[in-house]
C-alpha cells in the first residue's frame, strides 16, 4: 500500500478525477453506502475500498465503469473535500492504523496550484468511507 501512496505523491501528478463506489441499503428507502473511492490522477489511479472487516485496502485493476456486481459509481468531484483538490497533487500520504493493528484509515495532504494545501482523511467505520477535512490551528487560537 505504502509504494502506492509514495508513487501517486511522487508521480501522479493532479487529481483529475474522484468517484464514489456506492452499494444500496439493504432494507426499501435505507440510504446508499460509500464503499469506495477511486481517485484518478494525471499518471495512476487509486482505488479505495473498505473491507468486510472494516479495514481500507487498495483494489487493483478497478474500473469504474465496468464496476463489480452489487456496486454503482457515480462521480463525486464537483462535492467536497474533492472539488477544493481537484488539481492538486498529493504532497504527503499516511497509512493509519488503529489501537488493534487495523488499517482503517488514509490521510492525504494535496497542494493546490495556488500553493495551499488540504488535508483529506479517509476513515473506514461500520463497513463504509467516512470522508474528513483537517484544518491548521490558527495562531490566534493557540494557547
């Protein structure tokens, strides 16, 4: 997973592209779950997906048009966090891990043309992707 991150950081180049893997509810009017995140870059792609034991993995050979039984795609640029980086290139990826020793999460710090960053936290809870901003703690807030 590490050499993923570390190629997209260092090679991927802006971010082009973001969907969103969704499964449907399984009881009548319950609501879609984000099961997946497929990020495109100018040179990779990386595909995000929470696992049955809530850890979140990289999907080889994922294709959002062609996606799996049970699954649909639909793109998720234009919401936030992804409209604020699309076109930002990732500066710094992390792997996080829990107390247990579960990977269940990724952070991703993108640098915008404008020469700002953002920081998108991917978290894996209760078998779907929670999406998180993280915000630098102004200096008047500082104790």
């Amino acid at each position: 997973m590490q050499d993923i991150i570390s190629h997209i950081s260092e090679e991927g180049g802006g971010l082009s592209e973001a969907s969103g893997v969704y499964v449907q509810g399984l009881d009548p009017g319950e609501s879609k779950m984000l099961v997946g995140i497929v990020l495109k870059f100018e040179s990779g792609t990386l595909p995000l997906f929470v696992t049955d034991d809530d850890e979140l993995t990289i999907v080889k050979n994922f294709d959002v048009h062609s996606p799996t039984e049970g699954h649909f795609c639909e793109s998720i640029g234009s919401f936030p966090p992804w409209r604020d980086v699309l076109g930002a290139s990732v500066l710094w990826g992390w792997v996080l891990v829990n107390q247990q020793g579960y990977t269940d999460g990724m952070q991703f710090e993108f640098l915008k043309p404008t020469g700002e960053s953002a920081v998108v936290q991917l978290l894996a809870v209760a078998g779907e992707i929670l999406m998180r901003t993280m915000e630098v703690v102004a200096e008047s807030d500082k104790p």
